[in-house]
C-alpha cells in the first residue's frame, strides 16, 4: 500500500513539472503574443535553440546550475519556480481531491494551471492573457452545466454583479487602479466561485493587496500616482483561498455574525 501511495504521489508530481513547464510557455508566449505551438523553446538571452535535454523539468535547471549551456547568461529562477509549484500543486490536489471526485479533482487541476498562469504573466507583464480568461469561463460553466447545474444560474449572476462592479471600479478610477483584463477575470471568478465564494474571494484581494501595497509604499519601493501593483495575482490569491476553504470560512463568519 505505502509502495501504491509512493507511485500515486510520484506519479502526479512528475505529471505536474512537466504541465508546469508548459505554463512557462504559456506565460512568455501569450503574455508576448507570440504562438505557443509552433515555435521552438529558446534561450531568452541568446537566442539559442534549446536541445531536449535541457527541457526537462526542475532536472535541467540543476543540472546547468542555473545557467545557459550555450551563452552561460543565468536561467530566470522563475521557470524553475513555476515547475516546482505546479508538479506541488498536482500533488496537493491530487491527493485531497483523488477519493472524492475524478471529475472535480481534473477541474481544480484546470483551475489551478490557470491561477498560475494567471498570476505570473501579470506580475511579470502586467497582463491578464485573455485565453487564460476564456478557458476559465468556458470551464467553470460546462462544470457547473454537468455536475452542479442548480447553482448555474446563481454563479452568473455572481458574474454578472461582481464584473460590473469592477467595471465602476476601472472607470472611477480611469484606469489607475486596475485594468480590464482584472473586469474580465473578475466575471470567470464569479462564474467559477458564485456566491458567497465570490465574496470571499475578493474581500481576500482586496484585502492583501491593500496590505502589500501600504507595505511597499512604507518600505519606500512604490510612490501613489507613480507606480502600479498587478491586481491579478491578488485576486488568485483571494480565488484560491475561497475555493478550497470558502464554505469553512463562510460558516465561521456566519457563527460569529449570527
């Protein structure tokens, strides 16, 4: 049985390294509107076509102590980062998720990638990609259509509310606090959390990227007016927080309140 639990653990983290170095692909390439498909992976510094060999997840990046095997310019210690997280995150889900749900567990598998893509491409680019946007929309409303469909309606109109209030948001405040890929991913969110998911998810986002941003201006690495903070990975933070412990949350504010 331990040998069995071994091989299920082993199995969903290599799976999930491999799936984290295509999100790095993801990431680059949709954020830089460059194709994902077709194009050969290449160094960033030099340009150089990358050999099998150094593809391989997590055991390239060690192998080549972080550098390039052809130009020696150091390796971003984010794609490393990223494999690491997502072959982490399949092995967490998988294990919470696998003598629930097969269909569930793959959903927040899904879920998952997106928060990750999601997260990187707009701290490092400051853009929301909007496939990852289409994916997460298209996805929450073919589960909730199949295995939730009584809770359909309320998550669109979840959408529907918490994407208009993003909308004033964006337009309160003319752009300086967020921008409209953070109103289109706000409209998945509410889709994929519904209510009081939704509440949760971006009282959570609002709330620590308040607090970071007080942090950084106090620290003295952001001026107001001068510099902005991506919102989006806030509002992964916020998402994922109500997704695996909304209900607990939920509950226990409803106990206090009540």
């Amino acid at each position: 049985m331990d040998l069995f639990v071994l091989y299920i653990a082993l199995t969903l983290f290599i799976f999930g390294i491999f799936i984290g170095s295509f999100l790095n692909v993801l990431i680059d390439r949709l954020s830089t509107e460059r194709p994902f498909i077709k194009e050969r992976s290449e160094c960033e510094s030099c340009h150089h076509m990358l050999h099998p060999k150094d593809l391989i997840p997590l055991f390239s990046y060690l192998a080549l102590r972080g550098r390039c095997r052809y130009c020696k310019e150091k390796i971003p210690s984010r794609l490393f980062l990223i494999e690491l997280l997502t072959g982490v995150t399949f092995l967490g889900i998988g294990f919470t998720y696998l003598t629930i749900s097969i269909p569930l567990m793959i959903y927040m598998l899904f879920v998952f990638c997106i928060f990750i893509v999601v997260f990187f491409a707009d701290l490092q680019y400051g853009i929301i990609p909007n496939l990852m946007v289409l994916l997460l929309t298209v996805g929450s409303i073919l589960y909730r259509s199949i295995y939730e469909p009584t809770t359909l309606l309320t998550a669109i109109i979840s959408a529907i509310v918490v994407c208009a209030f993003f909308l004033a948001l964006l337009l309160v405040t003319r752009g300086r606090g967020m921008g409209m890929g953070d109103v289109k991913f706000a409209f998945a969110l509410g889709l994929l959390l519904s209510y009081p998911g939704i509440l949760i998810g971006m009282y959570g986002a609002f709330l620590t990227g308040a607090a970071i941003s007080l942090i950084l201006i106090l620290w003295g690495k952001k001026k107001l007016k001068k510099s902005t903070i991506p919102f989006g990975p806030f509002m992964v933070l916020g998402a994922a927080v109500a997704l695996l412990y909304g209900t607990k949350i939920y509950d226990y504010v409803m106990r206090v309140l009540l």
